[in-house]
C-alpha cells in the first residue's frame, strides 16, 4: 500500500499578515499598490467559525503564491474599513490590485477562493467591480 506522507509546515511561518487597525490597513495597501502586488484579503473574526474554518485554504494558498500579499482583517479590529468595503457578512474575501478591489467573494468557497486567487495571475480573467475603490 503506497501512502503520501505530507511534511506538517513549519509553525510560526505564516504568510497571512494580520491586520489590527485601519492605519495597518492603510499600510500594507499602500506599499503593495507602489510595489504592483496583490493583495488578497480575508474579512472574518475570531467568533466566527465559518470563518475561521476558511484560515486553512488561506494559509495554504498564502504558501503557495508569495508574489501576492494575503491579510486578514478582523472585522471587530477594524471596523472602519470592513464599513467602507461593505463587509455586511463573514467570510468575506477580496481581491484587490493598485488599490481597486477587483473581485469580492461573500462565504466560505475554498474552490471559488483558490480560482480567484489563480485568475489573478492572468488579468484579462478578472473584472474590476466599479463601485468599490479603496481610499
């Protein structure tokens, strides 16, 4: 019987940047914006378990796409933000690139994640939501 073993990762290397403040927030959208990276961005909370059950995938693909800058935003931290975006509901996961967010995805759907992730490489594939622009 042939079995795979998977090697755990290393515990402390995250990828996924936390955010505790509108001014973090700020920061990080900023540099990725002059830098021409994208950021994927996960609006959850601790309380949440639906969210919480999303930190896995993305971790996961934080690990696999280092050219893109993956946050989490707690949406009890930074209430500013989440209010400014129209973060109504948790999961919520933006796509976001030189400031524009380009595509949103309300609830917990590793595969649409992992697609919306993967169609970012190739920007012809996604479409820039005209109503929400980061400040």
């Amino acid at each position: 019987m042939d079995v795979e073993i998977q090697q755990p990762q290393e515990v402390g290397k995250s990828r996924v940047v936390k955010v505790d403040k509108d001014e973090a927030w700020e920061l990080f959208t900023t540099q990725a914006s002059n830098e021409g990276r994208t950021v994927v961005a996960h609006f959850g909370a601790s309380w949440c378990v639906t969210s919480l059950s999303m930190n896995y995938k993305f971790e996961e693909l934080a690990q696999t796409h280092p050219d893109k800058l993956f946050l989490f935003v707690d949406v009890d931290d930074v209430q500013g933000v989440s209010s400014k975006l129209g973060v109504k509901a948790m999961p919520t996961f933006f796509l976001i690139k030189n400031k524009e967010v380009l595509k949103k995805i309300v609830g917990a759907n590793p595969d649409e994640l992992a697609k919306m992730v993967e169609s970012s490489a190739d920007d012809s594939a996604v479409t820039t939501l005209p109503d929400i622009v980061i400040q």
